[in-house]
C-alpha cells in the first residue's frame, strides 16, 4: 500500500452562508502534490463557492485552510496567488489584440531596475512556461491568431506563471474537440510529475475516471465522502452525489403522435445548410445529432428568425408562415432555448423573476403598468414546475449554478405557452441530477401535447429521449432514424460519413 502523504493544501469545517442561504456547511477538501483530486457534485452543491474561497474571492464565515499544516487567511486573489493557488476557468478572461506573453504575464510582468515592463525578458519566460506545457506557437503570437485549444493552453501557462503548487481546474473540457481533450490529459500527467497538486471539477464521469486519483463528493452544500477513486465505481458515486440512485438516466415514454405540427421543406442558407426537409409531429422529440460544424444551430437559428434562409417554407399546423425575427417565431409558437444560456438565454443582472416574465409582460401588465403579484405568480408557476433550486424569486440568474440558470431559461420560454420548443444541448455543462430533471420534464412537456426538437452531441441523449433522431452532416440532413436502426453505430457512421454497408474483402 502507497503511503499516505501529508496534503499540500487542506479546508477543514469550512462554512459559508449567503443571504438565505447555506452554500457550505462544514464542508472539507485535501489536495495532495503530486495528484488529482475531482470535486464531485450536482450544481448547486458547494464546488464553485469553495473554489472562490481557494482562490481568495470569498472569505469563509468559519473553518481553517492550511498549506502544509500551517493555518493561513486569504484576504484577497494576490494573498491566494502568493501563496500558489491558480485557478483555470471555464471561461478565463484573455485579451485578444494582446501578444501570447502579455496575457500570460498581465499585471504581474517583470520589470527593469527602472521600473519598464523588462518584455525581452517576459518573451523568454513565456517561451519557457509555454514549452514546458507543450504548446505549439511563439509567445510572440497575437491572442486573436489562435483557436479555442490553444488560447486554453495560454490560460493554463498564465496560472503557472505565478509559479503555483495547487492547479484548479474548472470544467477544462467544455470547448475542446476530442484530440484536445487528450492533448489536455497528457498536459496534466506532465503537471503532476512535477509535483502540483490539480483540482479537476468536471460533470463528465468518463473524464473523472480517466485522470483523477482521488474524488471528493458535496452534496448540497455538505461533505459527503472522499476516497481513492480506484475504490468505487460509477454507480456508487452517483448515489453519493443525488442521496438517491439513479437506475434509469432516461424516462420510459410512449409516443403515439400522428398530428403534424410543423413542416419544413426545402431551407437553405449560403454557407450554413442547405435542403433541409422535415416534420415534427404533437407531442414528439424530434432529435437532432451531428459533430461539430454540422450546421445544426445555424439551422435552428434561422428557424426562429435570428438569421434568415435564403429559400424555403415553413408551415404551422398546415399554414405557411414566414418567420423574419425571434419576435414572429415567439407569436407563432416556436421557442428556441440556446446552447450559451449565459449569454443568448439569461440576462445576467436580473432577477430570476424578470428573466421568466420578460416574453410574457403584455400577461403581467395592465394599461402599461406592471403588476409585481402577477410576476411572480407566473415566474412562480413555471420555476416550480422545474424544481428551480434558489432562495427567492429575487435572486439575480447570474448567481445560480448552470443547471438552475438552464432551468430558469427553459421557464421563460415555457411561459409564453408555445407549440414547439427548441432545446439546443439542453444539458450540456450540468450534472447528472439535473440532467434526469431536465428529461423527465421534456418527456412530461411532449406527454402534454408540446413538440421538442431536441439538439444534443450527447449519444446516449439522442437515443434515451428521441422518438426519432435525424443526423446532419456539412450542413445536410444525411439520414433519419428510429426505432431499431437508432443506435450509436448509425449516429456515428451517418454522422462521420463512414459507409453503412459491410466493407467488402479486397481480393
């Protein structure tokens, strides 16, 4: 048995309340030099107050933090960095019109005896930090110049520029293709050689146990267990996370719909997609898969009214009708529920109440005049039918957890009572718990009589929720499936343009 080591950096009963709420209770954390320890919890649980308390942005109401034993107080983001502790956002802030070496060493660059930023000086060490990461370009680059993988390794040697012994990593995988995400992988395995100690946060359990050597589990703002994570299984770990187990991700249904709701035929768009031909029927989820740059959103958007065809017909319930903005979508029933919640869905600085009520303020306004009751008894309605996790109504969206922002989205749209709704990678970026509530609530919408058209990357999404399920390829729809030939294979091949038919034996 390897021996235990001591941890570099340990959170012990750390508490942390909010007005009307208890984000952590108690909670505690080890990190270990050398490992990867995932912190694994539904959204909502306590992993991004207790990453902001890591890296100094909140102060805990009670508990101690140590490093190497000795108890410490970050006061502020310098004290945490000081100390070494970075953290790798989602979304970490970079600079576009900046040189590669800027954004690593911005607001911490070396300077002359004279007080200049020494940037002979800066390139050098860039270069170094960017080698030993492996990253394939010159500090020199302009951030603008790079794709999404590499502006993520920028953000990765700028956290290690401050020379940090604790690595957080939150969500790391969320934009990168699957070579990145290996690329990624073997970045960490790099890390850990030499002696850094990485928070992984992820809601990919195939990630978890890929790379993590420890996992530690919060359960609504508690610590629930922590272990090695050779000793448990996926299953355990979904139990402990939910307090409850989750047998089947996916609800049974029992699709019997026959009445066309909507028709599209023949759209296209001059560099987005082109023919596009399908029927959605009362009552059905209608699937939509395909691989990145398949023209499925674009698609999607332009149904709605955010970009226009440049040909085609879309009828509802039988009658065409020409759809030229969001606002002609909305008045006709069709809803879209966008892939960037943060930015597309929610409006970030108001209350969840207004986010819901927005579409729908000639029902909750009389003679120009809002009415505050009406509001909130519509947001009310419609939060509660998706288990909407907040302490009130008044709460800003922008500090809910991903999956109650998805919710709140799914809520506005709901609100206005529409025939379609469109739900692009609906859970995408929320945790296992979530994403059952967000299943089990489109299976209850389509047993209502509304239409889901639902665009998911995710496989097993596409084939558990589905009724049918229609590929896209290069802008196309390359096949439709149901039934018994909608399985992963078929997803993959149509999806890949890899050939259905058995590969003949060259003689």
């Amino acid at each position: 048995m390897a021996e235990r080591t001591a941890p570099v950096v340990s959170m012990d009963a750390i508490t942390k309340t909010f007005p009307g709420v208890r984000a952590l209770d108690a909670v505690r954390l080890d990190l270990h030099a050398g490992e990867v320890t995932a912190l694994v919890g539904e959204n909502g649980a306590g992993k991004s107050t207790t990453v902001k308390i890591l890296t100094g942005i909140y102060r805990p109401d009670g508990g101690t933090i140590r490093i190497d034993g000795e108890p410490v107080t970050f006061d502020s983001v310098n004290a945490a960095s000081d100390a070494g502790i970075t953290a790798i956002h989602q979304e970490t802030v970079l600079f576009d019109e900046l040189s590669v070496a800027e954004n690593i060493f911005i607001g911490h660059a070396p300077r002359t005896p004279l007080g200049f930023i020494d940037r002979a000086e800066m390139q050098r060490e860039a270069a170094k930090l960017l080698q030993s990461i492996g990253a394939p370009f010159d500090p020199r680059t302009r951030l603008k110049d790079l794709g999404i993988a590499n502006r993520h390794l920028v953000a990765i040697a700028r956290a290690l520029s401050v020379d940090a012994r604790v690595v957080i990593m939150d969500e790391p995988t969320a934009a990168l293709s699957q070579k990145e995400i290996t690329e990624l992988y073997e970045l960490i395995e790099t890390l850990k050689s030499q002696g850094k100690a990485i928070l992984f946060i992820s809601h990919k359990f195939d990630e978890i146990f890929r790379i993590a050597d420890r996992y530690t589990v919060f359960r609504d703002g508690a610590f629930v267990g922590d272990g090695r994570i050779d000793d448990i299984n996926e299953d355990d770990l979904v139990r402990m996370m939910v307090g409850r187990s989750i047998d089947h991700i996916f609800p049974e249904r029992n699709s019997t719909a026959t009445e066309e709701v909507l028709q599209v035929t023949g759209y296209n768009h001059p560099t987005e997609f082109a023919d596009i031909n399908f029927k959605l029927k009362r009552g059905e989820i209608l699937g939509f898969y395909g691989l990145v740059g398949a023209g499925r959103s674009e698609f999607m958007q332009s149904l709605i009214g955010i970009t226009k065809p440049s040909k085609g017909v879309c009828k509802i319930n039988g009658k065409i009708r020409v759809i030229r903005s969001p606002a002609d979508a909305v008045s006709n029933g069709i809803v879209y529920v966008p892939e960037d919640r943060g930015k597309q869905g929610a409006i970030i600085g108001l209350p969840i109440f207004q986010n819901v009520t927005l579409p729908s303020i000639s029902r909750t306004s009389r003679n120009g005049f809002l009415r505050l009751a009406e509001e909130f008894a519509l947001a009310r309605e419609y939060t509660s039918r998706l288990d909407l996790r907040a302490a009130s109504l008044d709460q800003d969206v922008g500090n809910l957890s991903g999956g109650n922002q998805q919710k709140v989205v799914i809520a506005k749209w709901l609100a206005t009572k529409p025939q379609v709704i469109i739900l692009d990678e609906p859970t995408k970026g929320i945790d296992i718990g979530s994403k059952a509530a967000v299943h089990e609530f489109m299976a209850e919408l389509a047993a209502e009589g509304l239409s889901v058209i639902m665009v998911s990357s995710e496989i097993p999404e596409v084939i558990g929720m589905s009724d049918r399920a229609i590929v896209m390829r290069d802008g196309r729809i390359v096949a439709e499936l149901e039934d018994d030939d909608l399985t992963p294979e078929t997803l993959v091949r149509h999806a890949a343009g890899i050939s259905t038919e058995p590969q003949l034996e060259r003689a």
